[in-house]
C-alpha cells in the first residue's frame, strides 16, 4: 500500500473540484485531486453559466475561452410564456451562456493541471479518517490500496457523496421530480430557440444543444414514472415531446438515454474539522433556473482562497468557519428558489397554468421584483452577512470597476490576492496590497479574492484590524 501527503486533498473531478484545485494550485498549495472515473465524460447535466459565475472565470482570466464555447442567451424562459430579461444585469455579463459543462470543466482541469495540481483518475474513496493534523483518504486505484493524506480534504463528489457518508453528515430533503427522461439525440428539426422550455398538462420537456449537432432532452410525463432502472426509449421520449411541444423536431439516433429523479437536499453542516463539503455533495435541487453547477463553482471560490489563507499561516483555522456561514444560507436560497420555480412549472391544470403565467408576468414587471429574481438567478444579488456596524458595502459583491491605468478590478484579482480600491495617494503601510486606483471616485474598499468587499470604510486602524481577520495581512519574515 502506497501513501501520498499533501496540503489539500479533493475527491471529485467536476466543476466545483476542479475550480477549488486550480485556486489551491495558483496559491502555491500542494492539492491532488481524487476522480474515480477512469476517463472524461462527454456526458453533461448542466448547460447554463450565469453572469456571476463569468465573473469569476474572469477573475482567473477564462471567461473569453468560455464564452467562445457557447451561445449568449439574453432572455431566460421560465414555463409558458414567462421570460426572464437578463440585458439589465449590472455585470460584464448580462446573459446566460448556454455550453455543455465538459467545456467548463475542460478549461478549470486545464487550468489546475498547469498550475500543479495532481489528477488520480480511477481512485474510489473507501474510507476517510479524520484526525488532529491531517485526514487519511483511502483509495482503490485499479485494485490496488493506496492512502492519500491531507492537512484537510474537500468532498466536491456530488449527489452520492462518499466523503458525506463517512462522516456521517445528514442530508435531509426529498425528491421533487421523480422519473425524469435524459436524452442526447440528433433532430432534422432544430429548435427555433436556443433554450427551448415548453409545458402543458401533458408534462414538460427542454431541449438545448451542445453546439455539435447533438441535443439534450430532459422531459416529464406526470402520466408516467416508471422506476430510475425503467430503459428509455427513443419511441416514448418522441411521443413526449410532440403532445408538449406539438413536434418531436425529428429527433433520431440517441447516443444516450437514462431516467433519473430530482431531489431537494442540503447538508446540515459543510464541514466537520478538517474536511469540508462543496457542491452537490453540500445541496442538491432541481433544475429549474439553472442554478446547481453555478452555486458549486461559487462554493469553490468562496473557499479556495481561505484554505490557502490559512495553510500558509496568514489566517487561522477559524477563518474556514465563514465558508460555511457564507455559503450555506446561499445553498438554502437556492433550494427555495428553484423549488418554487419547479413547482410552478409543472402545474397542470388549465386555469392553474393561466394564473400563474399573468402572476408570474405581472410581478417581473414590477422592477424590484424583477429585479430581484434576475440577480438572485444570475447569482449577482448572493451577498454574505456582516459584523454589526459594518459599512453597506461589506458582503456584497464588489462591481468591475475601471481603473485609472486603464485596468479594471476583475483582471486585478487574477492573480488571486486581496485588492485595495483607494481613490486617494500611495500610502505607506499598504505595499504589500494589490492596489487599484478607480477611475471615477468611489468608497475606499477591500476586495477578497473571490470579489466581495471584505472592508470598506475610511482607511486607517479600522482597514488594518480588518486585514490580519481575512488572512489579507503581510506576513511576518
């Protein structure tokens, strides 16, 4: 049996892991990131990268690489006739971008592998051992027993957790949608829309290309719900789709077909001392919105720079207890959000269908509800909660603001450090910042990594009490 340690150790290789390595990698952190699929899937659930979430792969400058990959949607179609306007977003990005998920994924493993994270494909965790000082992962790799050490371990390995098992961390909910139809088929049809969602009492079906001919098919029919293990057949998932979208757009020659059902599940708690929770292995809900792999990578940003904070010694252990805080009542959000979306969407009768379109119609006119719903699914309104007499500005996501250089804050944060926003003249005691001079006059503030506003105030005793709280302080020769 072989044995390998490192600072950080990651089980699962999707977005949310992948995110969290390359930060860990770019901070200098040893990071190995543990996959129990031999080989990439060209299989995907997720289709739609919102506004925030480009913010962030800008943050790591892949947002132009990403963008390349897919389609700008600017109007987001809940059921029925009601859309969402995304073109009023305060963001670089007022849109959502329809891509399959491997191409996030191909892009963040790009990414960490550059930066040195270590990928073990074919490693299936076992069993993991917390202790005082590390955590033992176990792994069979190919037969073989190999055990993996790190200061802490992150469970980013999705809805089936191995990680959350072994800690024993409930995970309470219940299923949404059951029998769900998955399907990648080719059309001689193709849809008029980018995103097509369509509903009547017969079910509901989505339809949205991977841009190479090939198109996902997710359908219900509340008629029938066969078991997970019930084949699919292209024969049923066609007649679906014509009695809800009144054509089947020719569909032909899946390559892959599965039943699947939708739950509504939070951890009680994203960390037990020395392992943490991330991703759909911390939440899972259904997939209206479009909401589940966003909140994953915002996960990951939210924690990547504060392990690296702390393993370098700039912080304590206490400062990993904020992710938590931060991020679960985000993952409760999220949940209530989609669930009510899901829950509207699959309303059957009639009338009950007609009231809800004018409702929903009715109250996204109304501009502090839409606006409301657009930033909340777009993840531009999540903000986190602040000590008691902080400035407004403190949890909130800090907007791109332009320097003076010609720069910009986003590009500022690329090299995954705090930065100072400060209007005013150079000032000693600050040097070991990264320091953005705005362009127009603003409040003075401090950037985390992950782009909301750790500090914002008058600078003085108040930034430098402020700094050495976030892991933001120079460290000690």
């Amino acid at each position: 049996m072989g044995e390998s340690a490192y600072d950080v150790v990651i089980v699962g290789a999707g977005p949310t892991g992948l995110l969290l390595a390359g930060d860990l990698a770019a901070a200098g952190v040893r990071v190995a990131v543990l996959e129990k699929r031999r080989e990439e899937s060209n299989l995907t659930r997720a289709f739609g990268v919102h506004a925030r979430t480009l913010e962030q792969f800008d943050a790591r400058g892949l947002a132009d690489q990403l963008i390349a990959t897919g389609k700008a949607l600017g109007r987001l179609r809940l059921f029925g006739s009601v859309t969402v306007s995304l073109a009023s977003l305060p963001s670089r990005y007022p849109f959502l971008l329809i891509t399959p998920q491997y191409h996030v994924e191909r892009l963040l493993l790009e990414r960490a592998v550059a930066g040195g994270a270590e990928l073990v494909r074919g490693a299936r965790v076992t069993r993991i051992e917390p202790g005082r000082d590390e955590v033992r992962v176990t792994v069979d790799h190919g037969g073989d027993v190999h055990t993996f050490t790190g200061r802490y371990v992150v469970g980013a390995d999705g809805r089936h957790s191995t990680v959350r098992d072994q800690l024993g961390l409930d995970f309470p909910g219940q299923s949404v949608l059951r029998s769900l139809i998955l399907a990648d088929v080719r059309v001689t049809e193709s849809p008029p829309e980018v995103l097509t969602v369509l509903g009547n009492q017969h079910g509901f079906c989505l339809i949205v290309p991977f841009g190479d001919g090939w198109y996902r098919i997710m359908a219900r029919d509340p008629n029938w719900e066969p078991p997970d293990d019930v084949p699919v057949t292209i024969e049923e998932t066609a007649a679906l789709v014509r009695r809800v979208a009144g054509t089947d757009y020719g569909m032909h020659s899946p390559r892959w077909m599965s039943r699947f059902h939708s739950d509504e599940r939070q951890a009680n708690s994203y960390r037990r001392g020395r392992v943490l929770l991330a991703g759909d292995a911390a939440h899972v809900h259904s997939p209206a919105g479009g909401m589940g792999m966003n909140t994953g990578l915002q996960d990951a940003a939210n924690l990547g720079w504060k392990l690296a904070a702390v393993l370098h010694g700039r912080a304590g252990d206490s400062l990993l207890d904020t992710y938590e805080a931060e991020r679960h009542p985000v993952g409760r959000m999220v949940l209530r959000t989609s669930g009510g979306l899901i829950r509207a969407a699959i309303l059957r009768p009639s009338l009950a269908r007609t009231a809800r379109n004018g409702i929903f119609r009715a109250a996204i006119a109304v501009r502090p509800l839409g606006d409301q719903l657009r930033m909340r699914l777009s993840g531009i309104g999540v903000r986190y909660p602040a000590s008691p007499g902080s400035h407004s500005l403190v949890g909130q996501r800090a907007p791109d603001l332009a320097a003076q250089d010609g720069g910009r804050l986003y590009t500022a944060l690329r090299g995954g450090e705090f930065v100072l926003v400060d209007p005013g003249p150079e000032r000693p005691g600050y040097e070991h910042l990264v320091t953005l001079r705005p362009a127009e006059q603003t409040t003075p503030m401090l950037v985390r990594p992950d782009g909301y506003v750790a500090w914002a105030g008058a600078i003085g005793p108040d930034l430098d009490r402020a700094l050495p709280a976030w892991g933001a302080a120079r460290m000690a020769s």
